[in-house]
C-alpha cells in the first residue's frame, strides 16, 4: 500500500468528520487560560496555553507514527505477496495459451479438441479474474481496517493526553486545509509524535 495513499485516505476520513475535527476535548475557563500562559511567557517558553485551539499536521503523523509504518508494511508485505502469485498465474495461462496456438497453428488437434482446448482456456482466464477480483476486495478492507486502527489509536491517544493538556479543540491538518496558516505555538504534531511512540513502544514491550 501506498504511504501517501494512506495518507490521503486517512485525511479524508477526518475531513469528513465535520470542520477537520479530530478531538473536541474539557474546554477550560479564559482565566485559566490567560493565567497558564502568563506563566509559559515568564519561563520563556513558547507553548499553547489551556483552552487553546491546536492542531497537528496528519501526514507527518502517520510518517513518523511507528505504529502506523508497522500495519502498513504489513499490508504492504500482503499486497506484494498477492502481486507476485497474480503474475505467476498469468504467466502460467500465457504460456498455455501460447502452446495451444502453436499446436492449432500446426494443425496438430482437431476442431473439436481445439474447441475443447479454448473454452477450458476461457475457463482458467474467468477464474484467475475472479480471484484478482476477490483478493482485492480482501487488500481494500485490508487498507480499511489499517486506516481505523491508526485513526483510533490517535484519537484515543489525544483524548487522554488532553485531559492534562486542556486544549479547546485540536485540529488534524493535511497540507493547508483546513487550517492556511497559524502560529507555530499551536503546532503540536512534534510533541504527539513523540508521545504516539512512546506508548507504542510502552504496549509492544507489555505484550513481549
């Protein structure tokens, strides 16, 4: 599969979600706000302050997101498997369809047994179309299922690492849309890049 193709599927997914929304989350008072960032502005650091609208860039997400390469290689690896046995099955029909041309050509079968020869050649062509056909409606939910697990392991993630950070909304942006252009202190993808592998990491040492 296609990273920039996931990628874009993915952005549609939370486009249609309604205003490019990903996690509306405890909206907090604008006094807390307004003190969280005095504060931020003392220390010198350069933060979103609480009650905030932030946002992340989505496709530097699932580049960087190590679960998100981990199923996607793993489709990938499934994809290309079904890929090489489609050739191989062609290959294979070209080579028999070539062997009875040379033998009809050579006048070494009869009408009927050319016959015979054809329809059981049409045959093997309908059903290798029948299986190219159905392991790409295998590959599709395959694609499909990978795109709702990434999404829900983000929105799970936001969800309770928002309950500390206290934004008013964060917003999932991919290339300029929705948002064309905002302070930099409202761009979280580092931190949750950070924090997306980090508890990836933290699960996939809990199940070794």
């Amino acid at each position: 599969m296609d990273k920039k193709t996931l990628i874009v599927s993915i952005a549609s997914l939370v486009l249609a979600l309604g205003a490019c929304v990903c996690s509306v989350i405890a909206l907090t008072s604008d006094k807390s706000a307004k003190g969280k960032a005095g504060e931020n502005a003392q220390s010198g650091e350069v933060v979103a302050a609480p009650g905030s609208c932030v946002y992340f860039q989505l496709d530097r997400v699932i580049k960087e997101y190590d679960m998100a390469n981990d199923l996607t290689s793993v489709v990938e690896s499934k994809m290309q498997n079904v890929q090489e046995q489609l050739a191989s099955r062609q290959k294979k029909l070209q080579k028999d369809y070539d062997a009875f041309q040379e033998k009809w050509q050579k006048g070494l079968m009869t009408q009927s047994t050319a016959q015979a020869q054809m329809e059981k050649l049409e045959k093997q062509k309908q059903e290798l179309e029948k299986w190219a056909n159905a392991k790409q409606g295998e590959m599709l939910e395959e694609q499909q299922v990978t795109m709702n697990q990434i999404m829900d392991a983000i929105q799970t993630f936001l969800t309770s690492w928002n309950e500390d950070k206290g934004f008013a909304m964060i917003f999932a942006n991919q290339g300029s849309a929705p948002i064309i252009t905002a302070d930099g202190a409202l761009d979280i993808t580092d931190e949750l890049v950070a924090g997306l592998n980090e508890e990836y990491v933290q699960n996939k040492n809990k199940k070794d």
